[in-house]
C-alpha cells in the first residue's frame, strides 16, 4: 500500500503529455504525440490483393510504400464514407526492433491537447466498444473523456512486418 503513495505523488509532479485527438465514428481517440510522423489528406490509395481486412491499402510516402489501416474496421465497425475531413495520419512505431510506418485512416482531426497524468484514468475493464487492450487510459478533457489509444497494440497485427514487406514488394 505505501508503494503508491509516491506514485501517486509522483504523478502530479510530472508534465502533461501532448496527444493528438481525432474523431473516428462519433467518437474521440487520442495517441502520444511522439509517434505521430505526419498528417495527410486522404487519397492516392493503391489497393493490394490479399492484404487483411483492417488494411485499405498502400501510400506512397515520399517513395516509400506505407500500409494504410482502416482504424474503424480494426476496432470491429464499418467502413465509412470519405469526406473532405477524412485524413491519413502517419504513425511511426517500433515492430521487432525495426521502425515502421503505417497510416490510419481517421474521420477527422481535431487538435493537439495537453493531458496531465493526473487526469489520466485506467480504462474500464468492460464496456468498451473496443478491445481494452487498445486502449492505454481515459484522459479527462475539458469535463468529457478521450479514449487514450495504446497504438503499439492496435497496430500490432499478426505479421505487420511480414504484410509491410509483402506490400513492398508488389509495389516494385
């Protein structure tokens, strides 16, 4: 019991982190700042044969072949129209030891918000419309709650690598 005393104190001491909160069906969904490469509009998607289902297709990202994911698709809904807000937002994360870049498709975009670990909360252990696993917390934003994504784990398909890979070579 006395372990999370400090913790606790500890927590308040630390700095708010930056996340960038977007809307995905009706809902507002936030990841790290830090692994967030870039935002693009959406488009020039090439379609790839045999690739999962979460995965629309590829990017050419300045000559490099990036896999775009359907996010909503991923978390068991269906695809949705594209509008003029809908946007590609580049994420760049560590697969077995190696950078990858994968897109995800988002409605839209909303903004860059500060949330202090004091206003993180654990996520619920039910109820979620999402496996608990994707999400890393609940930050508390101007009274309503963002979901915090974990998106380590939510990009963390079977083979990621292997699908990269297979992207790229039926692009060249």
């Amino acid at each position: 019991m006395n372990a999370l005393v400090p913790v606790a104190a500890n927590a308040a001491t630390l700095e708010p982190t930056q996340y960038l909160t977007f809307m995905l069906r009706g809902e507002v969904y936030a990841i790290g700042i830090l692994s967030i490469k870039e935002i693009i509009e959406y488009g020039g998607l090439t379609s790839v044969p045999m690739m999962p289902a979460t995965i629309r297709g590829v990017i050419n990202l300045r000559g490099a072949v990036v896999p775009v994911m359907d996010l909503a698709v991923r978390f068991g809904k269906p695809t949705a129209e594209v509008t003029k807000r809908t946007c590609i937002v580049i994420v760049e994360l560590e697969v077995n030891g190696e950078q990858q870049v994968v897109g995800i498709v988002v409605d839209s975009v909303n903004a860059v918000q500060e949330i202090a670990p004091a206003d993180i909360e654990p996520p619920p252990s039910f109820g979620m419309a999402i496996a608990t696993d994707f999400v890393s917390g609940m930050g508390k934003v101007n009274g309503k709650f963002v979901i915090l994504l974990n998106i380590q784990q939510v990009l963390a398909i079977d083979g990621l690598a292997v699908t990269v890979g297979s992207a790229e070579a039926l692009a060249a």
